[in-house]
C-alpha cells in the first residue's frame, strides 16, 4: 500500500506506472497528450514558429487558423487585434520545453501559450502522436 501510494504522489513514478498500463492494456492514459494554443501576430509569424516548433520535434502536428479577432487588456487599456491560433498537439511532458522555447522565439512581450490536457481520442491518431514527438 505504501509503494502504491508513493507511486501516485511521485510525478516521475506515476508517469513510469502509467506508461506501463498503457502499454499492457493497449488503452490511452487521458492527460498523456496535450494541444498548446499559442497566439500569433500574423500568418508570416505564425508559420515561421510553427515551423521552429517542428523543426526541433516539439510536436506532432502543428495546425495554423485563420485570422481572428481578439479583445483584451494590455497595460490597463482594452486593445483589439486580429491574430493568427496555432494549435500544437504534443506529448504532456514536452509542455515545459515547448513553453521555453516559443517564448525564446516569439515576438510577444508576452506570448500566449496555454495548453489542456487531451483525454480521449481516435487511438490511432493518439499513437501516431506517440510515434511522431520522441520522448527525450
């Protein structure tokens, strides 16, 4: 019982314990990947960090949409732009390294970079996912 629980309260445990679960029974631990949101000025900029996150094997897919507008805050006045939304569909555990990375390329004082938990799926796609973003 005390292994059990040291297992769950460890992240680097629980992620190993949840690997092999995965891997045992064939089914997707939901959290396991993510989609990271990143705003971006414009289509030329979004291309390009897009690009940059792929080139370094960030993601698995990177998808650009179009032009958006957007309402905010900044600096005690509300703005209004457009933007241009990547969505990255990546491993949970490159978030940290992904988030590092688009803020040491992007343009943004501030960049947006948010992501959510993905937790279900076609298995399929969810394998390739797996396959396509190298753990390390």
């Amino acid at each position: 019982e005390v292994l059990a629980l040291l297992v769950l309260l460890h992240p680097l445990l629980r992620g190993l314990a949840l690997q092999l679960h995965s891997a045992v029974t064939g089914s997707y631990v939901p959290g396991t990947h993510s989609v990271v949101f990143v705003t971006c000025l414009n289509e030329h900029i979004a291309r390009d960090i897009a690009r940059a996150i792929m080139d370094k094997r960030l993601a698995a897919c990177v998808s650009i949409l179009p032009k958006s507008s957007a309402l905010y805050f900044w600096k005690g006045e509300l703005e209004e732009s457009t933007e241009i939304l990547l969505l990255v569909k990546t491993r949970t555990s490159k978030i940290g390294e992904l988030s590092n990375y688009v803020r040491s390329i992007h343009p943004f004082e501030i960049p947006e970079i948010i992501s959510l938990p993905i937790d279900q799926g076609n298995p399929a796609y969810l394998r390739w996912m797996e396959e396509s973003v190298p753990r390390h």
